[in-house]
C-alpha cells in the first residue's frame, strides 16, 4: 500500500522508519514545510529530494497513496485530515485526534460521510501491559472491576521551546491521552464525567498544569482516578506507562514497572501473589503492531480499532477533565 508521510518531526521520522520497515507499504511521498527538517530528511534519512513537498496538496498533484501517516502538530490534524477525506484517501492519524473538540467531530463527520478509514494512533495499549491485563479483566480473573487507578510521575517534554512546553494543560491533553485510552480500553466502559485539579510545581518547567488529579465515572459503575506528576527530577518507577491498579471482589491487577501482578489477600480466602507472563503477539509491539491493525483493516474493508469515531470518547475524557480544572467542577461528558 502506498503511503505519505505529513510531518517529518521527531515522530514523523520514526513513522517513515517504521513504514519503511513494512514490507506492505511503500512510502511514495513525504510533506514537509520546515527547511531545516527537510535537510534533516534528505541527509539522515535519505528520503529522495524529488518525493518531498512543502504541503499534503502539492504531493496529492503527483502521487495518488493509499492512506497518509499524519505526524504534524495536534492544531494541524484537523486540515490534514480534512484534505485526505476530500481525496477519499485513509488515515492513520498521530494522537490526539485533534486538539479541539469540535474539530475532532468535524473530522469524524467527514471521515464518516466519505466511507474513509480513520485509525489514530493509541500506540500505547498494542503493548504487552495493557493487553494481558485486558485479557484477564474479560477473564473474570478479578470480578467485575469496580475502580481503576493510574500515576504517573515523569519529567515530561523537557527540552525547551516545544508545544509541548508553551501550550496550556499539555501534559493532560497530550499524554494523558494514552493513559486515558487505556483505562477506557481495559474496564469497556464509556466515560461519563470528570473531576480535575491540575496545578504546576515550584522548579517545573511548563507553562500549562504539568500535574494533575483527575477522578472519572464510567457508564460501567467504574471509577477511575489519574494522578500525575510531568515535572519530577527524581524517581521515575514505571517510565510513561506509570503505574496501574484495578480492583475488583476477587483482587487486583497491578502494573508494578514493566511487571503484571494477580494479588488477593483477603483473610478468610487463599492468598494469591503472582507475576503473570505478559502476552505476545500481533497486538503487542507498539507502533509496528498498530500499522500492522490498520493494513488488515484496509484489506478487510472495516474500520480499524482506534479508529477516530471510537477515539471521540478517549477526547472526551480529556476535554471533560480541561473544562473541570477550569472551572472547578464535575464536568459531564454530556456538556461537550
Ligand atoms: N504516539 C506517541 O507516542 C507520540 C509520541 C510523540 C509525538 N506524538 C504526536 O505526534 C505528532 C507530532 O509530534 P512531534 O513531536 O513529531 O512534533 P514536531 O513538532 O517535532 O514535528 C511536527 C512536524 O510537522 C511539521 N508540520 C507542521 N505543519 C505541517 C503541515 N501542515 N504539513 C506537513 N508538516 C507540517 C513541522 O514542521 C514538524 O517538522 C503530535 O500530534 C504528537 O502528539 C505521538
């Protein structure tokens, strides 16, 4: 399948490696504005001079792909988009699926309207943590869950001068996302309000809240809680998947660093205490495992799972959870 690369910034350059890495799909093109990231291109990673363009429209003139790889910036994601609905080409779409809600409606819409595949890229639950851990949830291993709790304590985007630093309520919007994703992904449930304070830390280094606390209801009766931290310099114990624990009447499952624990210690039952395997297969390698969902569905004429219309409800928590620390309030998802 033919595909264009919009966007060889840090991400973009790692989609172009793994595009490239896929026997099924041959990069024909790439878009690319900013001249210094177009030397880049051509000089790191040896993408022709001839295949680059300055705007997805100026490539659409020259090359007719399957689908595009969207990597610009989050304000970018609804034009790109856009102009690939307009050409009735699929999309795999960085996250989050745009940074306005509005917008992501509008895009899903369109994308809708015109029969296009729109999958966005929840990197984060094709791994080995989340899939098992779904897995056993669908199990019974634990009952029915009843809470779900996440933290996550990292120095997040701490080279100076990105959106990623200027912009308000990033570390929310923009990592959080995954998280938020997860927690939807793992219990099946669909959020129903949000609860945020966010504030910052005396040394941090971001203009938007870089910590928060966040308690969800889902339509399930579950609650979920994520508690962040995106400016420490001190003990980081699970990297960006943080750490994670689910209740239920039989026990919990608890992501302890990279490791999966079944525990139940109620006096009166027999003790559990066990590290499970991690699952391994064609949904647990990351971004490859991703691309790899997205080809089948083409092949198969389905939408993808992630696919946009889906991924409104993981925007949902996030844009609940900004208007709550705004305005100091439970914030239902009905108010979107
Ligand atoms: N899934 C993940 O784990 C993950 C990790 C990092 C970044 N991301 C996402 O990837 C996206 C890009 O992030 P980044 O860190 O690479 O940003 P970046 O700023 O490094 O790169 C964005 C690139 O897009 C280019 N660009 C801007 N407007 C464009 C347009 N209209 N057409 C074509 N190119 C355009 C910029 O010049 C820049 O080179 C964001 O949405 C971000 O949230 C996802």
């Amino acid at each position: 399948m033919k595909a264009i690369i919009v966007g060889l910034g840090g991400r973009g350059r790692g989609w172009l490696r793994d595009c490239r890495a896929n026997p099924d799909v041959e990069v024909v093109a790439c878009v690319e504005p900013f001249a210094p990231n177009k030397e880049r291109a051509i000089k790191e990673f040896n993408v022709p001079k001839e295949q680059l363009y300055d705007t997805l429209n100026a490539a659409l003139k020259h090359v007719k792909p399957d689908f595009v790889v969207d990597v610009t910036p989050p304000a970018q994601h609804e034009s790109v988009a856009m102009t690939a609905i307009e050409n009735k080409i699929h999309i795999l779409g960085e996250k989050p699926l745009s940074d306005n809600y509005e917008a992501a409606k509008r895009v899903v819409a369109a994308g809708k309207k015109a029969g296009v595949k729109h999958m966005i890229t929840q990197n984060y639950r094709y791994a080995g943590l989340p899939r098992t851990t779904a897995r056993l949830l669908k199990e019974g291993v634990i009952g029915p869950v009843a809470q779900i709790d996440a933290s996550l304590y990292v120095p997040w985007a701490d080279a100076p001068g990105s959106h990623y630093v200027t912009e308000p309520y990033m570390f929310l919007t923009d990592m959080g996302i995954h998280h938020f994703d997860m927690m939807r992904y793992m219990i099946e449930g669909e959020p129903v309000s949000a609860t945020a304070l966010t504030w910052n830390l005396p040394w941090g280094w971001h203009k938007g809240d870089a910590c928060q606390l966040i308690l969800f209801r889902f339509s399930n009766g579950v609650i979920g809680t994520h508690r962040g931290v995106g400016c420490t310099v001190g003990h980081v114990p699970a990297g960006h998947n943080g750490e994670w624990r689910i209740e239920g009447p039989q026990g919990t499952l608890t992501w302890e660093g990279s490791d999966l624990y079944h525990s139940h210690s109620h006096r009166a039952e027999k003790k559990i205490r066990e590290k499970v395997k991690l699952d391994e297969n064609e949904t647990t390698g990351g971004p490859p495992a991703l691309l790899k969902e997205f080809l089948k569905a083409l092949k198969e004429n389905r939408q993808p799972e992630c696919n946009a219309a889906d991924n409104l409800k993981s925007m949902a928590m996030v844009f609940a959870a900004v208007k709550s620390a705004k305005e100091k309030r439970e914030v239902q998802v009905s108010e979107l």
